[in-house]
C-alpha cells in the first residue's frame, strides 16, 4: 500500500498550503536580520570584527529551543489559543525589537544591542517553535513533505528583505528608519495568525513544570519504546551526515580547484541557491504521490549519487561545466532529501506535544553539521579531496540502511503487520464509576515500563475524547461541540480526522500488548463499540475488556454525591445503576470469555490498591509501590454542608466546583445510607440486574451488614450540621457563619452561597 496515496491536486491547491507560505517567510525573517542585516549595521557602525564576529552567540536560543517548547504545549495564552496565542505574542515582539535596533548607536552601544539581538533570536526561535508545531497540526501527514518543503523555501526566499531590501534602503535612509521597515515586515506573519484558525486537537493534561517538561519525551518514549526511540535518533544522525560532510567545506574546495571567487561567486552560489529551492519543491510535491517512506529512500540515493558527482570533479580539476553540473545536482538532492527529512521529523512528533518533540528532534537533527565542522578539515589534509568525497559517500549508506526499520519501502498494511509479528492483545479499561480509573490510567501512563506491554496514549492519560471523537455517531451532542455550531460536513471532518489520528496510534503501536482505558467507553452504543471492535481487529488478534464493579449500595451513596455536585436532587431520588443491557452488548462483541468484571473491592486487590489488581490481570509486575486513590467520597459532614446548599441554591454555578473540591478536606465519619432507604432509591429492576451480574461474574457485589459511618435515614439527619462542622466552615470562610450563633439552613445555604462567589472570582481553584 503506498502510502500517502490520495487526490494530489487537492493536497496542492488548498489553503493550508497558503499558510506555510506565510509561516515560512514569518520564521526566517528574523533569522536573516540577525546573520545578514546586523553584521552590515554593526560593520557600517565601526564595530570591530572580533566583536562582529562574537554576535553570532545571539543564536544560541536557536540551539536550545527545545528547553522552553515543552511549556508552550502545556500552558495556553488567554486569547487566541494555545498556537495562535503564542504566535500573536512573538510575532508581535520580534516587530518590536526588531525595529529598536535602529534606535542604538553600534560603536557606542555594542552591548545593548547584543541584548537586544539575543532577545531577538529568542522570539525568533520561540515563533519557529510555535509555527512548526502550528503545521504540524494543520497538515494531514500526506501532506508534510510538501507544506514543509513550500515552509523551507518561503523560509529562504524572506532573506531578500534583510539581506538585500534592507541593505538597498540602508544607503538612502537612516537606519532607524530601516529597521522599523524591516521590523514591519512582520505584520505578514500577524495578519497570517489573526486570520487562520486555531487547530482542533487534544491539549495535554493539566500539570505542574516538571510533568510539563517530562510528558513530551515520555510520550515519544511510551510510543516508540525504547528501541524505537534509539533507531529513529540514529536515523536522524546518519541521514544526512555523508552530505552535511561534503559541503562543510564547499568554498575551499573550489578555491583548490583553481576556481576564481568571481566564478565561485557566479556559477557556484547561483548554482547552488536555486536548485535547492526548486529540489524542495519538486520533493515536496513528489511525495505526495510517493509519499514519506519511499520519497526518504529515492531522495536519499539522490543524495548519494550527488556526493559522488564532488568526487569526479576534484578528479577532474577546473571546468566551469562540471562545477555548475555537479553543484546543482548536489543542491537538488540537498533540497530533496531535506524536504523528505523534514516530513518525517514531523511525522514522529505527537500532535498534542508538537512544539516540544519537533524542537527536539530538530535540535538533534543539526548535531551531524556541528561534527561535520569540526572534523572535515581534518580529514581532507589526511586524504585528500577525492579520497574525502568517496568517504562521505560510504558514510552517507548506514542511515540508508536504517530506513529498512524507521521508514520501509512498503509500509504493511496492519492485517499483515499483525500476521508476520504474531498473535497482538489489546485491553480495554472500561472505566466504570468510581472505580479507581483515573489512578489506573496516571500510573500506565507515568510509570509502565515493560518490555511487552505499552500504554496507548494519544498525548494524556485518558483516552475517552479519543474514542468519542473517533467512534460517536453523535458527535454534535457531545459537551465540546455543543456551542461550536459546526455544520454536519464539518462534524464528519472532524470525526474522519480523529479517526485517521486514531488509527496512526494504533499503527505506531510494536508491542504484543496494549492497554488502552477510556472513560467514556460506556458511552458507546452497539454499533460504536462494534465499530471500535472492527477498527481493533485490523492490529490485534485478541480484545479484551477489563471492567470494574462497585457493590451495590457504595454504587448508590457515590452516585448521589455525583449528582449533588450539580443539583439538588431528594435524597430518596431513584438511581438507575443497571448494568446488564450494556454488558450483553460487550459479552456479543467481544465474546463472553474476554469480557472481564472485577468486583471493586480494596480488601480483595494486591496491598488494596486497584491499580496492582488491574496490572495482574493485565499481566504486568508493577515495578514499585503503589497506593490507589481510596474513591471513599465525600465525608458524611461535607455531605451535609452541600445538601444544605442545594437545598436553597438548587443548580450549580461559577465557582461550585472549588467550592466541592473544598469540601472534600472536610474530615468526618463516611457518608452512607441507611438500608431501609436503599430500599426505596434502588428500584426493584436493578437490583436483579446486581444478581444477574454476580451471577454472569461470578464475582460478590454484596457488602458485609456491618459498615463504617454514620447511617443517615432521613432528610432532617442531613440538614442538622454538627457545631464542629459549622466551626470548619466558619475557618474557611473567614467569619461568614459564627457557630456559636447556632445558624440555620438558610444561614448555612447564604454563607456557602457567598463562599462560592469568593472562590469563583479569586481564581482559586
């Protein structure tokens, strides 16, 4: 199957192409300000050389990028979104420093103006962060090598606004006045952010700077395993050492040759710039016919071929021809294998941690022409320059022969991939109410590491919006479509695009086993799950479903907590936990034998943690101590403050949820209900559906008669609110009910209500 096969004129002509346009010519800007335009200011100036020269330290930021890119996946600016808003804020900061420039005198302000020039590359290398996880995320992976290829040459082409434009200008006006043009030059890329749309993807999951910083590389990790891993960095390495080798020391070379700078700077230079545009573009364009894997091999014998080319030439000595023949065969395999390599770089990258892994990968990627430098010199004087090319054209066949792993000619389509590495599982979490799953998943996520076994993740921990955009039939109804008024055409975009994101995941999958939880699994009808199943089958010879059962009545008193965080609701409320139509629909889909229900019970898990049950059936030795989160609820005082409030305050608004989460540290005996009003909330026809599931199990869902905490049997039990109580709410509110004035529920409900208004406009959360 080749891949990247599809309507190339529609993967050509489209708007997203457009964009890279704009995102190209807005990135390198400010990189030809700093390398073309300053050096010719500072120099006009009367800035000595050496200093002149130390200016190229500014470019640091460049290098370190990936330091800083990952809090740019995780945090979002409060305007715009999380890609637009951090495009929109260094564009508009490169426009600014750009033009300061022009306010300082070079020979008297030399150190500020290196200041401002390292702030400058800083902005520079933060928008390049932002815009290429920003393409990343717009371009359908058939589409890569071309947006990135139109990206690189409109990257190149910006230099003729420092590096010839600016320094046209610079002889006819001051230059202040050319560095505020020159700085103006970034509207392009303003316009560009304020117009386009922010991409619909997945964020990553809230956490503190360090998960910030780890999430992104545990992601690739957990994705590619550590072999993976090992051979897509060596990939990177090798790919493109045998020709960063051979142009490392391009003017010299000629100059050895017997070549005038005149004929170096007329046939050499030209030879060179053109070609690799039009080597990008023409490479960009193939592949979307070849598509990634096979344009990587066919553009890399391009490459090959062309360092074989500077060969016959240092044998052949000085022809003008040949030189030109030679340096624009070169610079089209240059071009080529750049936008190939560029394709996959992206590629590899996670859409939701973009900006951190492409920052990464392509720091890494530029390691090969920092060892190139440093040792090419080195080696001609040892060899000599025929010698030396023939060298770098060996050196150039190991990462060749890594595309047999990384990148295979033909890619297998899964059936077949599944048939030739053996029998795959895959085990689905099913998480249930309450039953410890959000702890099962932040430990798979944080800490699996076994050398069968991997964790599917598409950028956090849950995957229930995953599995809701890419198999509900309805997904207008879900919470975050609901205002977006998109139309039914755009709604089954949507939903075709997570699907092709869904089933990329499942392809980067190597393992036998793979776990996957979601949450909203049991929001999936018949023909949902039937289609899950379907998509499953094409990359695993065996599904299993692992599902987690709370007893009956801890059931119950945890659904009515859940429903009394968002409204009143009497506290003989009838509660529907009926479980049997949903588990006949697993029992046909899956078959009854992989169908696996656990009671949720701690005095029966491993060191009463649930996740050490869930890793034992899921046949993982967990590899430290773990404590599962106890799900106990709220305590039976809290239970009552919040009652009291719903009471009087019936809906829940701004600033309940730190209000809740508030009381949840409201320390007391266990909230439980008293049997004889169990009796009353669980009707008759779940009840035989608990006997039925036990039965089904053969697991225990009945609780022992004796159980922790006080048994409310009434309203008036949960309205009476203990004077300790009121003494802990009187502390967190900061006076608003005195307990010794002995309140009464409306007092109670007002101060709760004021509470709830305070935290909601502190921000506290």
């Amino acid at each position: 199957m080749v891949e990247g096969k599809g309507d190339w004129r529609a993967s050509v002509f489209n708007r997203r192409m457009l964009i890279c346009v704009f995102t190209g010519f807005a990135s390198g800007m400010p990189l030809y300000v700093l390398f073309q335009l300053v050096p010719a200011w500072l120099r006009d100036g009367g800035v000595s050389l050496v200093e002149i020269g130390l200016f190229a330290l500014v470019g640091i930021p460049y290098t370190w990028k990936f330091a800083w890119a990952p809090l740019m996946d995780r945090w979002v600016p409060p305007f715009l979104g999380r890609r637009r808003g951090w495009m929109l804020i260094f564009q508009v900061a490169l426009l600014l420093s750009i033009a300061g420039l022009g306010a300082f005198v070079p020979a008297r302000d030399t150190a500020v103006i290196a200041w401002i020039a390292f702030a400058v590359a800083f902005f520079s290398a933060s928008q390049d962060v932002a815009l290429d996880a920003y393409r990343r995320e717009i371009l359908p992976d058939e589409e890569l090598g071309l947006g990135n290829s139109i990206h690189v040459q409109a990257y190149r082409i910006s230099s003729l606004v420092p590096g010839s434009l600016s320094l046209i200008l610079a002889d006819h006006l001051p230059w202040n006045s050319v560095f505020w043009i020159t700085g103006g030059f970034m509207l392009v890329g303003v316009v560009m952010t304020l117009l386009v749309a922010e991409p619909d993807t997945e964020y990553p999951q809230a956490a503190g700077l360090r998960e910030a910083v780890v999430a992104p590389f545990r992601e690739y990790l957990q994705r590619r395993g550590w072999q993976g891993v090992l051979l897509v960095l060596g990939f990177m390495f090798l790919y493109k050492i045998g020709d960063n080798m051979a142009t490392a020391l391009a003017t010299p070379f000629y100059l050895d040759l017997g070549f005038s700078m005149t004929e170096i700077g007329a046939v050499a230079k030209h030879a060179a710039l053109w070609p690799a545009i039009i080597g990008g573009l023409l490479g960009g364009g193939l592949m979307i016919r070849l598509g990634i894997n096979r344009a990587l091999w066919l553009f890399g014998v391009v490459q090959v071929v062309s360092i074989l080319g500077f060969a016959v030439l240092a044998q052949v000595g000085h022809s003008l021809w040949l030189l030109a023949t030679v340096i624009s065969f070169e610079y089209l395999g240059v071009g080529m294998g750049t936008a190939a390599f560029t394709a996959f770089i992206a590629r590899e990258t996670s859409r939701v941690y973009a900006a951190a892994q492409f920052a990464l990968f392509t720091a890494l990627a530029a390691l090969p022409r920092t060892f190139a430098n440093a040792s090419t010199g080195i080696i001609v004087e040892q060899v000599g320059w025929v010698q030396f090319f023939l060298l770098c054209a060996v050196l150039a066949i190991p990462g060749m022969l890594m595309l047999f792993w990384v990148a295979p000619w033909r890619e297998r389509p899964a059936a077949v991939a599944r048939a030739s590495t053996g029998p795959r599982t895959v085990i689905l979490h099913g998480g249930m109410h309450k039953t410890g799953s959000s702890a099962i998943q932040d430990y798979l996520y944080q800490h699996l590491d076994d050398p069968a076994i991997e964790y599917f993740s598409a950028g956090r921990a849950n995957s229930s919006l995953t599995l809701l955009e890419a198999f509900h039939t309805r997904l207008g109804r879900l919470p975050g479509y609901r205002g977006k008024n998109l139309s039914e055409q755009q709604l089954v975009g949507k939903q075709q695009q997570a699907l092709t994101q869904f089933r990329r995941r499942l392809r980067e999958t190597t393992k036998p086993t793979v776990i996957l939880s979601a949450e909203s699994f049991s929001l999936l009808n018949h023909q949902e799950c039937a289609s899950l199943a379907a998509e499953l089958s094409e990359y695993f010879t065996e599904i299993r479903l692992v599902l987690y059962i709370r007893p009956l009545h801890s059931r119950v008193e945890s659904a009515f907590q859940e429903k009394l965080k968002q409204r009143f609701i009497p506290l003989d409320h009838k509660i529907v936990v009926n479980f049997k139509r949903r588990i006949d629909i697993y029992d046909e889909i899956f078959g009854r034998d992989n169908v696996i229900i656990r009671a949720y019970d701690r005095a029966l898990f491993p060191g009463g943690s649930v996740i050490n049950d869930f890793l034992e059936v899921a046949g993982v030795t967990a590899k430290a101590p773990v404590t599962a989160r106890s799900n106990v609820g709220m305590s039976l005082p809290a239970v009552q403050l919040l009652y009291t409030y719903r009471t009087y305050f019936p809906r829940a608004e701004p600033g309940d949820r730190e209000l809740v989460d508030r009381l949840t540290t409201l320390p007391g005996e266990s909230f439980r209900l008293h049997p004889t009003l169990l009796r009353k909330i669980v009707v008759e026809r779940d009840a035989a559906s608990y006997e039925w599931l036990q039965e089904r199990a053969n697991i225990s869902l009945h609780e022992e008669t004796h159980r922790e905490g006080l048994q409310v049997a009434s309203e008036q039990e949960l309205l009476n609110v203990t004077i300790s109580t009121l003494e802990w709410l009187e502390e967190q509110t900061g006076g608003l009910v005195v307990a010794s004035a002995k309140p009464g529920p409306g007092e109670i409900a007002i101060a709760m209500k004021t509470w709830s208004t305070t935290l909601r406009d502190s921000g506290v959360s």
